[in-house]
C-alpha cells in the first residue's frame, strides 16, 4: 500500500484550504465540486442565500429561509429538526414542513426508516 497521503481541497470562492491525511477521505465535510471547482460549506451556503434573495423584502427572507433549511436538510438528512434549525439560524417548526414537503416530493427519503 502506498503510504499516508495527505489530500488538499481549495475553496473556489474563499481560499479556504481543507487537508486531511487519513484514507478514506472523500471530501470535506460540506463541500462540493460544481464546475470543476470546490466550494465549501460556508460558500455553498452564501449561494443558496445569495440566489434566494432576488427580492429584498419579507418574501425574499422567507425564500432565503426555505432555501437555507432545504440545503441543510438535503445535505444531512439524518439530522434532527432541532439540529438543522440551529445550522439554518431558525426554529424547528420552520424545518418540520419543509422536511415534510421534501419527502412529499420525493427529495428526501421515506420517513419510515427513522423518526
Ligand atoms: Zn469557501
């Protein structure tokens, strides 16, 4: 087997460097290629809000509000709905409908396997 490699991910957006030196690793927590490039967690969610408030008013908050949370609860599923409301700067009772509709339309799994 060869020996320990150290792998490096680069933000695209920021410069943020992620290294790990254990196999096994495929990326970043968080992070994502999108056109070649990595973006991490941070930026990723900066895009969400970003493309969300295209209207700068109390609609524009509720989509950003709702993008945030769908981000964060197709990204880590298993999540409780306390824990992605801490991670979305809301409250569990904004995440429950959006992770009901999410599965509604088939964009997060059944919720029979756990609750
Ligand atoms: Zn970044």
């Amino acid at each position: 087997m060869a020996s320990t490699e150290t792998r490096e991910w680069t933000c695209a957006d920021c410069g943020v460097v992620a290294r790990f030196d254990r196999p096994g690793v495929e990326k970043p927590d968080g992070w994502a290629k999108d056109g070649g490039q990595w973006r991490c967690l941070g930026c990723r969610r900066e895009k969400v809000i970003t493309d969300a408030m295209t209207t700068p008013d109390d609609a524009g908050r509720a989509a950003t509000r709702h993008a945030i949370a769908e981000f964060e609860l197709l990204r880590d599923p298993d999540a409780s709905d306390g824990q992605v409301a801490k991670r979305a700067k809301t409250s569990p009772a904004i995440i429950r409908p959006i992770r009901a509709e999410l599965r509604a339309s088939g964009r997060l799994p059944d919720p029979d396997a756990t609750d």
